[in-house]
C-alpha cells in the first residue's frame, strides 16, 4: 500500500506518521495470525480514528 499525497503543510510529517503505523500494524496482522485478532479489532481501530480526527481538525483550519 502507498501513502496517498497528502499536503497539509505543517503537519504531513504528523500524518505520515500516523499512516505509517497503520501500515505497520497491517503488516503485523498479515504475519502474526495468532494475534490478528487483536490488532484488528482493538489496535486497528485506535490508529484510524486518530488519523480521521486529525484530518477533521486539519481541515478545519484550512
């Protein structure tokens, strides 16, 4: 998967990291089936609403 473009400014460093570590944590599923589970109901979840309320709060000071 490759990062789609974001471009806000300041913070695209903030947002790659937060895409990054759900790239990882993706990655971790795929490899550790055992704890897929886990990662994928609880973990998962956790990363991408950071990432939906960061990119709410962004576009509302644009």
């Amino acid at each position: 998967m490759a990062f789609k473009e974001y471009t806000y400014g300041l913070f695209k460093s903030d947002i790659k990291k937060l895409l990054r570590k759900r790239l990882n944590l993706k990655d971790k599923i795929r490899y550790h089936r055992q704890k897929a589970n886990k990662f994928e109901q609880i973990e998962l979840p956790k990363i991408e609403k950071k990432i939906n309320d960061f990119l709410k709060r962004v576009e509302k000071k644009n």
